[in-house]
C-alpha cells in the first residue's frame, strides 16, 4: 500500500530526511515514532503529497506522490498535528465542505456524515461551530473528517498532542478500533500511546529510520541483554565480589554499577532470572542486600537510547520483510553526548544476537563526562513563519545555538 | 477539468461562506453602500438631474469609486493565503484533492463576487431611478457593473500574490495597497512626464482609462474585456507559484 | 558533510540567489507574454465590439467609419479645450466631454492612423509645453473660448470649431428680465459629421473655388449680423470650398479655377456685362447658385439669367401657407405664413440633395419665397423640382401698395409651388483648360432657391445640410456631409420634484444599508452559539 524508496527531503544544507526507506501492506497498522525533530512530520507530509521529496521516490495505493499526487490526495485521510478545522464553520459543514473536495455524491455524503460523527462521537455535537469545540473534541472534529471519505490509508500526526489523559484513552481506544479496517500509519513522540495501538513501530530520529519492526522483534534485536540488578554493601573489595558474582552459573558479564552510599550496585547480565542464585551468594557472603531485580529490556529504553544518542543501528524486523537490514553506523557523526545526571540503564553494545555492526558511541557513565548541550533542529520550516535560515540549528532545550563540528 | 472545476466551485462556495461569517465583510459592505448611496445624490444634484452621468460617476468617474475598488479586495484577499498559512489550513487545502490552481482560482472567485455585490449598489441606483420615472441607460449601466466588476477582479487578483508572498496578512494588504494606488495614479504620471514612450507605456496599461473609455459608457470590446482577462490570469498564475513555492520551503 | 558553517551558507545563498534569478526570469517573461496577448488581441480580425448603450452612442457612423479606413497618412488630431465664456460653460464642457469620447472611438476604429493629442487646458489651468509647441507648428493665433480641434495630414490642416462645428449651441436667456430664464443648451452635437467632413476634405487634396459675386447688395459675406453671410463662407470653407469674393462690377474677373458662382440674393441686378461674364462661366460647364433676392428684373436680373436654362421666376407672388394653431386648422392674415417648412413630401426624391435631408429626416426652413416654374431650357437639359411648399400653400400676390394681406384671395392660385429648382445640361460652350476635369463630362449646373434669406446667418444653421448638399451638388463631389440621427437630450430626473429624490435618498443612504447590516446582525446571531 505504500512504499517509500531512499526518500531525501533537504532543506537549505539541511537534511530533514536522508535516504527513508520502509514499506507497509494493506491493512497494517504502524506507528512513527521518534523524537522532536527526527522527521516524521516530514515523512507524513511527503506522503501526503504536501511536500515534495528533495529525491527519491514514495508510492501511495500504488499512484506516486509527486507525479499523480491527486490520485494520492483522493485516497487517503490526513490529519496534521495542527488539526486544522474552519473555525467559523459548523462540524457539520466542515464535514459537508470536505465531501465536496472529494467530490462525494449528496446522498453518500449525508450517510457518511452520520456514520463518522457516530465513530468519533460527536453526533451531538454537529452544529456547533470548530471554534467553540475543546482540543479534544476538535480533535475527534478532525478525525472525522479525515474519515469521511472512507479512505484506505489513515495518516496521523501526533493525534493525542494536547489531550489529557482521559483523552487520550478515548483516542487510543478509537484508533484500535479504525486499526481494523483502514491502514493506518501514526505519528507520535510518546512510546506509551504507540505501543498501544501499533503492532510495528518504525522509530525513525535524525532523518533517519532506526528500526522496524515489530515491538517484540525490535526488543529481541535491538534491547542488549536483560540482567539481574544487584545493589548491596560488599565491603571494601569490589572486585572480589565482582568475580564471585561473574562465577555464578549462567552469567556472562558482570557490569559495576558503581557505588551509591555503603552500597554498590552490579548488573548481572544472564539469559534467564538468576536472582535466586544472586539472592543465596549474597545471603552466604553476609552482603546487606538492597535490591535485587531482574531487568529485560523494553521498547522504552531502545527508544530512549536511540533518542538520546546519535547511534543508529537499523534492522529491520518487519512483517514483510523486505527490505535489507543493513545497519549502518556513523561514528563519525556522532558526538558523545552525555546528559549530566543521567544514568543509562545499560552499557550500550550491540548484544551477541545480532550480527549487525555494534552501535557507537560508548557511553560516559560517571559523571566525569563534559556535559555537553543538547541541541536538536527543529526541522519545520513553517514555524515561525519567516524564512528562517536552516543553516543555523535553532535548539530546543537549553543549550547555545551553536553545534561544535566533529 | 471537471475535478478541477468541482473543487475550484467548493472553495469558492466555502470562501464566500467564509466571508460573509466573519464582520469584516458586512461592515465593508454597510460602508459601501451607504458611501455609494449618499454620493449617488450628490452627483444627481450636481449634473442637474443627468441620471446617465451620475450613475457613470458611481460606476467610474469618481475618485469613491477608485478608493473603493483599490482598497477593499486587499482587506478581503489579505487572510485568504497568508494566515491560512499560518493556522495550518493551507496545509488541509493543499493535501485535499483539488490542485493548487483550484485553490487560487476559488479564493480569487470569492473575493470578486463579494466585490460585484458591492457595485450591484449602482444597479440598485440604476432600478430606483427608473422607478422615478426617467429610464437610464442601461446598456451604459451593465456595462459600467461589468467593467467594475472586471477591475475588482484584477485588484483581487493583484491582492492574492501579496497574501500568497507573505505570511502576515497586514504586510500582504499593505502591499496589496501600495501597488494599487500605484496602478490608479499611473495616468497622472503620465502628464507629468513629457517622453513619448512613457506615455504610450502608460497608456497601453491603463486600467481607469481601459474602463472608463469602454465599459463605462456601454461598450463591451473584446480588446479591453481581453486586457484585463490576461492581466488577471498573469497575477493569478504567480499567486499558483508562489503557493507551489510554499511546499518547497 | 563535514563542511563549516561559512562554506554551507554560502551554499544556501548561492543557491537562493539562483532561485531569485529565475524568479525574476519568469516573472519579467510572463510580463511579456501578456503585454504581446494584449497587443494581438488589439488587432482588427480578433476584435469584437458590442454596443449596448441605448442610442448606439458609441458606434460610429458608417461614413466615418469608412473614411478612417480609407486613410493613408496618419492624421494628427489636436484637440484644444479651453474654458467657454459665459454661458455656456456648462454646455461647452458637455461638448469637449462628448468629443472626447468621440475621439478616443475613432483613435481605436482607425488603427492607428489617427493620432489624438488632447491638450486639456480646461482642465489644467494653462497649457504644457507640448501644447504650447504644438499650437505654434500648427500655426494657431489664438484659440477661442471652448476651444477647436485641428485635424492635420502634412501640411494641410482643418479646423473644427466648438461652437458651430462639433455643435451647435443655444446660449438660452440669460438675463430674467427680459424673458423667462432659459438656460444654455446644445441644439445639436455635430462632431462626428464635422470631423468626419474635415477628414475627407483632408484627404482630398482639391478645393473647388466658389466665387461669390458681391456688390449687388445681396448678403454681404462681411457682415456678421443676421442678415449677413459670414457663416456662410465659414461653413462652404470647412466643407472644403474655397471661397472667394468677387466685384464684377468693378470690373474683378471670375478666378479661371473657379467652380461655382454663387448670386446670394442681390438686390440690384448684375450690369449687362457682368451678367454676361456670369452666363458665360455658366455656358462653359459652369455652375450657378442663385438665392432670389430683390430684383429679378432687367437685362442683367436673375430671371433672364436663369431663364437662359430653363428656370421661371414668379415675378410678384410670395409664397404662402396658413400657419398650424393649436386645434390643428390653418390660421392665415399674419406674416408668418411665409415662414416655409419643408419635410419630407415637399422634396424630389431620388436626388443627391434632398436623399440625405430625407434619411435624417432633415427639414428646410424658407421665408418669404417667390415660386420658380419650369421655362424652357435648352436642349438636352433637365429641370428638377427641388423643393415644392407643403400642401394648402398659395401664391399670395401684393395689392397696388405692395403690401400683402397674407390671406388666399380669389386671384390667387392654391396648390404646391415650387420653391427651389435644379437644372442640368451638357456644356453649351466649350470648357476652358483650367476647369477641366478629366473624370468628368462637361455639364452645366444650376440651382435657384426662391427664398432670400436661405443662406443668411440667422437662417443658415437650419439650413446648413441643404446649403452644403447644394454646393457638392453643383461641385460634382460625392456626398460630404454624414447627416445623423438626432441626438437625443441627455435623460434628466426632474429634480424640482421633491418627492422622486427623497424616496432616492430614502432606500439608496438608509434602506439598503440598513438591510445590509441587519442581514449581518442575523448571521451573527445565528452563528453565535
């Protein structure tokens, strides 16, 4: 249903998007995911047909975005972040005026009209004016209008930005229900509200795709080993507790954690829950435990890794598969960045599992690391509205605007 | 061509919609008609009863009309791009399935009807004047409505490049004005300057004298009808470009 | 991808300064295209023009149509307005208006061979520089107030006077005391004829001489009162004649060129040998115009100079008709029974003078006429009934006093007089070198119109048409004047009736507004929740 080919979008020297491939069959339902930043807006927006791709090429229900981008249009629903609605017109005649774009029939159009407002639960709610509806309900208001057409393929971007919590519920839970009969294809920065919906997930940061697949398929390829996490007083030597705990049938490694207070913490890293064996040689050396957990790795820490270092290890694990898993590395490009404060969960290396090439940048664990300042483009180019020069990054948290070259 | 002119009918349905919701164009319209109105009798009284002559000035001849048709298709036009821009709904336009020239040709629809609405108050003069009992002319007073309606559509056309150019709407309608005012003063240059050339320049693009020459008085030839046709297009196919250009930045 | 920050944003700019280029590229080639669109759709074969005022008011006359077809060399048009003296203010400037437009339709029906130079000085207060430069090559003393237009192709030049050219204008009565005030108005709007008879003449390079015999106390052509025939000699000029003045009893010979020789309405009869002189010129394929005037009698009288081919004069008889009163019966016994009008059924038909009075529907006003009867002309010749009296007219003769009692007696015969008379013969004498035409056979004209005053200056702008039509008659010339319908009165709305301009004030300033914005208060409050 739609199939993206080394996608560039480039803007002044800036590239938003660099060389995106990914394809997704009829009726899957899948989930953008990536930081502020990383191009998924801008993957939408291609696909939509209202942006043209810099190169490369991107195919709707089988018409090309660029070359028969009104055929594209007709097919599919679209809803940007902005949600943007007539505010001076009623839901109804937003709804009506959209039926028209397409060139629906009257009768077809009053039917759908009704059947949406049902779907999205706004029936009550149809001659109120768009600017008199909360976020929520405008929301809904667009999701509805994006449906009216009975689209075969659904794009949404960020659908739950700006909802509170209950919202958000009633989002997901209505995006469940459409996942069954459209292909839909979700944006969003929260892993939560995608791993919700979206059995694929294509995590995509710094214009690049990251990973594809499905969650468990991700978790299995990308999420490094699960571990024991061990925190008690050793006493004064370390290594000697170290080397007991690495004797331990069944781990591999044993990572120091580093000392917090009278304890020191251990991560065991195992293939199965060894916290008895840990539990019973901590009971017999007389270590005063503190925790003892066992740690399997999760969606949230790939993305996090992902999200908060430059590494990019792709593989893809999609439901097609098809395209090739290359995992490519740029440890050029890549700059340690390390977060004062923050701890990563664990080492960052590539796990046995995979053959792919071990993701870069090692990280600085103890805080000795310079902290450096994030800075992370802000690719849309519509912000702001002026012509804004995307030579010059513009940063988003903190930090000074200028990026010191590798 | 007929997908095109399906969407191009719905955005203009939905644009004159548009128009008539917000208060903007009621008071405009409250203005001109009553600016139009009083002005109607003070050129009855003035041509002593000439009802041919006072309809002209309301139609042409007079400096209300110039100010009118210069300054309000930029008030109108001046949102239809550039804030729409900034709300996200050009995004919505652009990704439904109707082509940018459809989107401009609609906008560029609605705002000239609103302005033939606006001059239909002179055939409203036209009706109340032959009620009084002296039947104008009113071959000379269509024409006069078309050759109006022809110039709003020009300014219309010249209001919507400034607002495709610019994201802010008060930029767009100050620039909308500033080249209005240029192109109805133009033929005043021309008696300051004393080069041939510049003259005949100017006169090939003079709208007030292509108007007043022609329409106004109740001939519609294809060579005026053609200049302003071609004029308009011109505006309209940069005001297409310049929102294809949007896409690309 | 390793590039510093200087290198990459030189980059950019380069890059957008391509783009600008391009930009302007496109722009500055689509400016082109429309300026070349234009032109194109300017030409004659894509043209379609549609009049849809209620008069045709802006079509030209075919005639004029067809002369700014036919020309050749490019015609400059200058067009002086200059305010107009008291009181015709109002009116002149109605007039440069209405010239104005005319221009501006012929500049575009010409295409391109007239070219138009206004020279508004009525709007600007004095004149520019190129006026000023244009009024010294054109030779120009001084112009009038009101202003004139000069039509000029090389070096010759026509001009067309406000009043009396583009139009004829009624100064009304000014001062109240006398009369009831009237106010100045426009008797009829001539531009398009005026101009369109100064184009031909341009285009013609020939002048046909008029000789006008004077001193016989005929209308003198330097008097400029009522009586006078100044206006005369200006119109046959601005039709294209030459006129010249000429004393035969002084012994002035007829100019060899000369065409036409015109007797307007002398009180004394031409001495024997100046009669001579005249009947000579006429013999030799000459034409004649003659007005009866006072004394027809005598060896050197108009009856026996136009009895010669064949053209009677009643001697004593004036003809006379009963004036209409209002219940529509012919009253008679007062002078003004010689007051002639003569439409449509008084005049010949199928005649180069009378056919462009009767499409326009153009009347001719006689006073005090005698009655022409057919003589006996000479051989091969032909005697037209120009213009017979409207029916019910008589012949009323004088008592032994001379007086007339202006009412049909028994003596006195009813009927149809005629009143102007045409007679055309070959040439009864050789034609001399210096009027001979190649194009033409050698042919004897003359006219004879019984009325005294037909030419003179209080007469004349009723009469002007007839008065032309005659002298291209007699000059062999194709029809120069372009007569047109009336032109109407501009419609006016009684604005002394309160009642129409309140009920206008009432719904054009307060209804229809008011309409508007509780249509717009409805909405709003529709749309409000």
């Amino acid at each position: 249903m739609i199939s993206v080919q080394s996608l560039t979008r480039v803007y002044g020297s800036h590239k938003a998007l660099d060389a995106v491939s990914f394809e997704i069959q009829k009726g899957e339902v899948v989930g953008f995911l990536g930081p502020n930043g990383a191009g998924k807006t801008t993957t939408l927006r291609i696909l939509a047909g209202y942006l043209p791709p810099s190169s490369g090429t991107a195919r709707v229900a089988g018409f090309d975005v660029v070359r028969d981008s009104i055929e594209v249009r007709k097919r599919i629903g679209y809803l940007p972040e902005a949600v943007p609605l007539y505010r001076e017109l009623r839901v109804e005649e937003m709804l009506r005026f959209h039926a028209r774009l397409h060139g629906m029939e009257r009768e077809r159009t009053r039917r759908r009209i009704g059947e949406v407002l049902e779907q999205v639960q706004l029936a009550d709610r149809s001659s109120q004016l768009v600017g008199n509806l909360s976020r929520g309900l405008r929301q809904r208001a667009g999701l509805a209008v994006a449906l009216l057409p009975e689209p075969e393929v659904l794009i949404l971007d960020e659908p739950t930005s700006g909802l509170d919590p209950i919202q958000r519920l009633e989002v997901r839970a209505l995006l469940a229900e459409l996942a069954r009969r459209h292909t839909v294809i979700v944006s969003s920065h929260i892993l939560p509200e995608i791993e919700a919906v979206c059995p694929r997930v294509i995590i995509v940061a710094k214009g690049r795709i990251a990973a594809d697949g499905t969650r468990e398929a991700l978790v299995r390829q990308l999420g490094g080993a699960s571990h024991v996490r061990l925190e008690a007083v050793v006493g004064p030597d370390v290594a000697k507790a170290k080397a007991l705990l690495a004797s331990i049938a069944g781990v591999s490694q044993v990572v120091d954690g580093g000392r917090v207070g009278i304890h020191h913490g251990f991560d065991l890293v195992c293939d199965s829950d060894l916290r008895e064996d840990a539990g019973a040689l901590a009971a017999a050396r007389g270590w005063a435990l503190r925790e003892l957990s066992w740690r399997t790795p999760s969606l949230e820490q790939i993305f996090a890794r992902i999200a908060l270092s430059d590494g990019i290890g792709e593989a893809s694990g999609g439901t097609g598969g098809s395209t090739s898993g290359v995992a490519r590395t740029d440890a050029a490009t890549s700059p340690a960045v390390a977060l004062a404060g923050a701890r990563l969960e664990f080492e960052l290396r590539a796990t046995p599992a995979t053959a792919a090439a071990p993701a870069a940048a090692p990280a600085a664990i103890s805080g000795a690391a310079q902290a450096k300042p994030k800075v992370v483009y802000n690719l849309n180019p519509f912000d702001g509205g002026a012509r804004r020069d995307l030579g010059k990054p513009k940063a988003i948290d903190g930090g000074s605007a200028e990026r010191k070259e590798p | 061509m007929l997908g095109f002119l399906r969407g191009c009918s719905a955005i203009w349905r939905r644009e004159l919609a548009g128009i008539f919701m917000g208060p903007l164009a009621w008071t405009l319209l409250v203005i001109a008609i009553a600016l139009q109105g009083l002005l109607f009798l003070v050129y009855l009284k003035t041509s002593q009863g000439d009802v041919d002559l006072a309809l002209r000035f309301g139609f042409g001849e007079s400096w209300a009309f110039w100010a009118l048709a210069a300054l309000f298709p930029p008030l109108l036009t001046m949102r239809m791009i550039s804030e729409e821009s900034r709300l996200g709904l050009l995004e919505y336009l652009l990704t439904a399935p109707v082509s940018d020239a459809a989107v401009v040709l609609g906008k560029f629809a609605a705002a000239t009807s609103f302005m033939a609405l606006v001059w239909s108050s002179g055939l409203l003069h036209a009706l109340l004047v032959q009620a009084a009992g002296v039947a104008p002319d009113w071959g000379a007073v269509w024409g006069g409505w078309i050759g109006a309606v022809l110039v709003s559509g020009l300014f219309c056309a010249t209001g919507l490049l400034c607002s495709a150019l610019t994201n802010t709407p008060v930029v767009a309608a100050f620039g909308a004005i500033v080249l209005h005012i240029v192109i109805v003063i133009l033929p005043l240059l021309s008696s300051l300057t004393e080069a041939r050339w510049i003259q005949e320049a100017i006169a090939r693009v003079d709208v007030l004298d292509h108007h007043k020459a022609t329409f106004l008085v109740g001939v519609l030839d294809s060579a005026y009808l053609g200049f302003f046709v071609v004029w308009t297009a011109l505006f309209l196919y940069a005001a297409t470009r310049s929102l294809e250009a949007r896409r690309w930045r | 991808m390793a590039l510093s920050g200087g290198e990459r944003a030189s980059m950019s700019r380069f890059e957008r300064w391509s783009i600008a280029a391009r930009v302007l590229t496109a722009l500055l080639v689509a400016v082109l295209c429309a300026l070349l669109a234009t032109r194109i759709l300017e030409t004659r074969l894509l043209r379609a023009r549609f009049d849809l005022s209620q008069d045709g008011a802006n079509t030209l006359d075919p005639l004029l149509v067809g002369v700014l077809a036919r020309l050749d060399e490019e015609v400059v048009v200058d067009a002086y307005f200059t305010p107009s003296d008291p009181p015709f203010e109002v009116v002149g400037a109605e007039v440069q208006d209405r010239t104005r437009r005319l221009l501006r339709l012929m500049a575009d029906e010409s295409g391109g061979k007239l070219r138009v130079e206004l020279h508004d000085v009525a709007r600007r207060g004095r004149p520019s520089a190129r006026a000023e430069a244009r009024r010294g090559e054109l030779q120009l003393a001084a112009i009038e107030p009101g202003g004139l237009v000069v039509l000029s192709r090389g070096k010759r030049k026509e001009l067309v006077r406000l009043r009396g050219g583009l139009a004829d204008l009624d100064p009304g009565n000014p001062d109240p005391r006398l009369a009831p005030w009237a106010p100045a108005r426009i008797v009829s709007f001539r531009a398009e004829e005026s101009l369109a008879a100064g184009l031909l003449s341009l285009s013609d390079d020939e002048e046909p001489v008029v000789a006008l015999v004077v001193g016989q106390g005929g209308l003198d052509p330097r008097r400029t009162d009522d009586f006078g025939a100044t206006l005369f000699v200006r119109e046959l000029q601005d039709d294209g004649f030459r006129v010249v003045q000429v004393d035969l009893e002084r012994g002035q010979p007829l100019p060899e060129e000369a065409r036409v020789v015109a007797l307007l309405s002398n009180a004394q009869p031409l001495s024997e040998a100046a009669a001579k002189v005249v009947t000579d010129f006429v013999d030799a394929g000459g034409r004649l115009y003659a007005s009866v005037g006072g004394s027809i009698e005598g060896v050197g009288g108009l009856a026996s100079v136009v009895a010669r081919y064949g053209i009677g004069i009643d001697p004593d008889g004036i003809v006379a008709r009963g004036v209409p009163s209002l219940g529509g019966a012919l009253e008679e016994g007062s002078p003004a029974c010689a007051d002639l009008s003569i439409g449509l059924d008084g005049m010949a038909g199928m005649n180069q003078v009378t056919d462009p009075l009767r499409a326009a529907g153009r009347r001719v006003y006689l006073r005090a006429s005698r009655a022409l009867v057919r003589g006996a002309p000479p051989r091969g010749a032909s005697v037209i009934e120009l213009l017979r009296a409207p029916d019910k007219s008589w012949i009323d003769r004088p008592d032994s006093a001379g007086r007339h009692d202006w009412r049909r007696g028994p003596g006195e015969l009813a009927g149809r007089p005629v009143v102007a008379m045409q007679a055309l013969m070959p040439a009864l004498a050789p034609v001399p070198a210096a009027r001979r035409r190649a194009d033409e056979r050698p042919e004897t004209r003359v006219l004879v119109v019984g009325a005294p005053d037909v030419a003179a200056n209080w007469m004349l702008p009723q009469n002007r048409d007839f008065t032309l039509l005659c002298f291209n008659w007699l000059a062999a010339r194709d029809t120069r004047v372009a007569l047109k319908r009336q032109d109407p009165a501009a419609r006016r709305l009684d604005l002394s009736q309160a009642e129409s301009l309140s009920g206008i004030y009432l719904v054009a300033v307060w209804l229809a507004p008011l309409a508007c914005a509780l249509l717009g208060l409805l909405v709003w409050w529709r749309r409000r929740a």
